[in-house]
C-alpha cells in the first residue's frame, strides 16, 4: 500500500489563523442570528452562590481552656454565635469604660 496519496491527509501548511471580527456590530449580528435558531445566553444573570456576610473581621483569640469552656457553654446555652458573644461582651466593656 503506498503511502504517497493517502485520502484523509490534510496539509497542515495550509492552515491559517485568523483573527474574529470582535466589533459590537458583528456580536450583535452572531447573537441575534443565534436566538433566531433557538440558542439562549445561558451565563448566569446575576451572582451566584453565599452572599457576603457584614462580619468580615475575624478575631483569633487564644483563651485559657476555662473560659473557651465558659464561652462554648453561654454560645449553646443562648444559640448565639462565638463571634455576636464577642460583640456583645465588647460592647458591654466599651460601655462600663467611658462611665467613670
């Protein structure tokens, strides 16, 4: 069998690149001759997943093991969260500091 002449060889010299006609006008043209054959813009509309949380600050405090224990047992006992027990704690000493 030669291999000269084979059928399903492509010349790959040939290729070329070349660049897509990006201006507004020739989208515009590609996207409304894709929704007349039925294709739809299928990128989401608006952002998707958790949404961002107002308390972005974090604190890494190191306590003596007791009062993790103390802390751990008030956030379970009123169902709040470490961080709003923090928050409150914080104001509470903010507010017996400026009364002398």
């Amino acid at each position: 069998m030669s291999h000269g002449n084979a059928p399903f060889r492509i010349d790959i010299g040939n290729l070329k690149s070349r660049a897509k006609d990006s201006s507004p006008q020739a989208v515009e043209k590609v996207d409304s001759a894709g929704e007349k054959h039925g294709f739809v813009d299928r990128e989401p509309k608006k952002q998707r997943g958790r949404k961002p949380s107002p308390r972005t600050g974090q604190v890494h405090a190191k306590v003596l093991p007791h009062i993790a224990d103390d802390i751990a047992n008030e956030q379970k006992r009123t169902g709040k969260t470490q961080g709003v027990l923090i928050e409150e704690a914080w104001a509470l000493y903010r507010s017996q500091k400026a009364t002398p």
